[in-house]
C-alpha cells in the first residue's frame, strides 16, 4: 500500500506509475474522499475538543454547587454530532482503504518503461546452451519414456494442471526440493519455515494477491481461507501487525511449498506438460530488512536463486523487467529464466522481487530502528526455485540420446536410497 500522504504529494508520479503498470485505478476519487475524511476528522477533533470543554466546565459547576443545565444541554447536542461525524468518518476511512488497495507499487528508476514483456532488458547471460550429436526431445517425452510423470491421471483425479510424478520422477522431484533447501541452509544461511497451505483473506491482502488477484485463487467459500498461490503469503505474514528491533533485523527465511493457481486468465497460453499447472512446488525466500538495505538483499538473493542454476549447470538468463511487465505489488524485480534445449526456449524459473514498504503497510508490519524511531520494513521474496520448469530445463539438457536421462552429478546424492545426512 502506497502512504496517502505520498499520493498527496506525488499525484503525478503516482498517475505515471499507474499507466506504466497498466493498471486501472481512480485517483480523482481517492483524492476526493481523501479530502473529505480530512475535513471530517477535522470536524471530530473539534468537537471532542468542545466535549472535553464542556465537561471540565460541568465538573466545575457541580463541585461549586452551581446550575450546569445550559452545559448538560450542550453536552448532549455535542455528543450527537459526535456520534454522527463518528460515523461519517469512519464510512470515508473504509472507503479510503479500499480505494488505496488499488494503486499499485511505484516502480524504481531502474525498472525500464514498457508495456510488456517485449520492453524487458537482459541484464546477463551466464553458461551455453548444450551441443547434442542428436536431435533433442522435449521434457515430455523424456518423462514418458522413462515412467517419470502420468498427466493423464492426474487429470483423471483432478482436472488438467495437476500432475503426478511417478517412480524416478517422484524422487526427482523430492531430490530437487531437498536439495534446494539445504542449499539456501547451508550456503546462505537462511532460516526454514514449514508454513500453512491456507490462509485467511488478511494474509493475502497483507502481500497483494486480494483484492486484484481474487480470481486467479482457489477459495474455499465455507471458511473463507485460499490456497496459497507462494509460500510468500504466509512468510511475508508470519510478522504482521508486530513491531521488531532493529537488532532482530534483517530476517532471512526459506520455505517449501505446494503451489495453488487458478490460473484463471491463462487460457491459449502454452499448457504443455509441466510447463503451466494449478499445483506445483517452490521453494521460496523471504527476506524481512532495513529500507536501506533493501536494494543491496535484492542483488543478494538474485544471486542466491542463480546459484541453484550454477550448481546443476544449466544455461540461463537473467531480464530485468519492465514496469508493465513488473506485478502490481513490486517496485522492481528480476526473472530468471533457464534454457530448455528440447523445447528450444527460455522459460522462468524465479522471480526476485524488491516490494520496499508496500506489503508491510498492508500487513502493518514495523520495526524500531537504532534511534527509537517506529518505521516500515522492506520485504524482498523470490523463487529459489520452482521446480516445474527447472524439471524441464534438467530433463532436456541431461537427456541422453537413447532417451534415458542422466542426473548431474551434485544431484546424485540426493537421488540415493539410503539418504544421509550431508554437507554440500
């Protein structure tokens, strides 16, 4: 959520940001009922003011024995005009909130300006993709041959989109999330969190996803909780409404989970195997830091997810993405995406994102710095990774070319049996 007091002063910045992202949002109104709740918390302060007043001015009267009927009047038609700016404020105050749960985050300097994901820009390329002395095939058809994925079952259970690994394919999966949190354990020193798949309509107002992404999530209308679209809902919220100290500062936490999308605006986009699903695993980092510090863990993590890529060897990329092309909630973020040879395309794999003070506004989620000062932190997230794509990207640039597929090497131990415990 965006300070009203920076839309205040910064109508146009904010109105640039809104056409830059591509968003829809009614300024004039916010502006308007913004005016009015001012106005009438103007009012309220005034007459509380008067009640007080008029009630030192009773208490006096009454200790000296003398008539306070004119007061006691007053008191009562002050006390229902009280109950009745009371009211009106609280009506504009609501109103208020819902209209800022529409302006988006204000892109950074950095981010370029475009309207989609052709205005993105290729900040590095790291690795070649993989010569073969044979024709590559694509991750589907290495998963069918060799018993690893049955699409067909999956549907058959729940519908298209929810896939079931088999076999090998169910080690590798378990494989890659184990060894991917371990990675961000050891390596870089992230603390787990085993996180809830439910969550409730603050929790996901709190980074973002409601109002503007209700339909794209799988709710259920009983409780009125959703599936967690990323373990981002429930870390980012794990400190809501709580004020830290500066010396629990900065926080740095993983977490696996199953993933829940709807999906709901996907429909002629590419659907191949595991390419785009409504169920899928990630593993996530969430950092909790100092607003000058942010812009430096945002570098941090985009290396700690490109070390995944580096340590099974995989050709990638990294974007640095437009304003229309950046979500709703974020001020700047980084894709990754990793080289599919089979498919003979780049597909995405993480997402790092800086929000800065947007999601713990909405979550009110504060710190005293080193001065005593109450602030707002910045909150960082980022894939580290997903596994569907990076399945793909493993599957394709490890395929052999009898159609068996070979693991690599700092995958092997995880594939083992008789798992041990391990230092990587």
């Amino acid at each position: 959520m965006i300070d009203i007091k920076f839309i205040r002063n910064n109508v146009e910045q904010v109105r640039e940001a809104i056409r830059n992202k591509n968003e829809k949002a009614d300024i004039v109104a916010l502006l308007a009922i913004d005016e009015t709740r001012r106005k009438l918390q103007f009012e309220f302060d005034n007459l509380k003011s008067r009640q007080n007043n008029v009630s030192q001015t009773i208490a006096r009267k009454k200790k000296a024995g003398e008539d306070a009927a004119t007061e006691l009047k007053d008191m009562s038609t002050v006390a229902e005009e009280i109950k009745q700016i009371s009211a009106a404020l609280s009506a504009s105050n609501t109103e208020l909130e819902a209209l800022l749960l529409t302006i988006p985050n204000i892109p950074q300097p950095e981010v370029p300006v475009g309207r989609d994901e052709s205005a993105n820009t290729v900040e590095r390329i790291w690795g070649k993709p993989p010569v073969f002395t044979f024709e590559p095939k694509d991750h589907l058809e290495i998963a069918n041959n060799n018993h690893y994925l049955d699409l067909p079952r999956g549907a058959k259970i729940s519908g298209s989109g929810f896939p079931i690994y088999t076999g090998q394919g169910a080690r590798l999966e378990r494989a890659l999330i184990s060894f991917m949190l371990e990675f961000h354990l050891q390596k870089h020193d992230y603390e787990e969190l085993m996180v809830p798949l439910m969550v409730n309509r603050k929790t996901m107002t709190g980074t973002g996803q409601l109002p503007k992404l209700e339909e794209d999530m799988y709710h259920v209308n009983e409780d009125d909780l959703f599936l967690i679209p990323t373990a981002e809902v429930p870390v980012t919220n794990f400190y809501a409404d709580e004020v830290l100290s500066y010396k629990d500062i900065p926080k740095c936490f993983v977490s696996y989970t199953p993933c829940f999308r709807r999906e709901a605006g996907s429909y002629g986009k590419d659907t191949k195997g595991l390419q785009r699903l409504h169920q899928f695993n990630k593993v996530e980092m969430v950092r909790f830091v100092e607003p000058e510090k942010s812009a430096e863990a945002l570098e941090e993590m985009l290396c700690n997810a490109e070390a995944i890529l580096q340590a099974f060897g995989l050709h990638y990329r990294v974007l640095n993405l437009c304003t229309g092309d950046t979500s709703f909630a974020s001020q700047r973020t980084y894709d990754l995406e990793v080289w599919a040879p089979g498919s003979q395309k780049y597909l995405e794999v993480s997402s790092v994102s800086n929000f800065g003070e947007f999601q713990t506004r909405r979550a009110n989620i504060r710190y005293k710095d080193s001065s005593g000062k109450v602030r707002h932190l910045h909150t960082l997230n980022g894939s580290g990774l997903a596994t569907p794509r990076l399945m793909i990207a493993l599957l394709e640039t490890y395929q052999q070319a009898d159609g068996s597929f070979k693991a690599p090497d700092v995958l092997k131990p995880w594939l083992e049996i008789n798992l041990k415990e391990r230092q990587l």
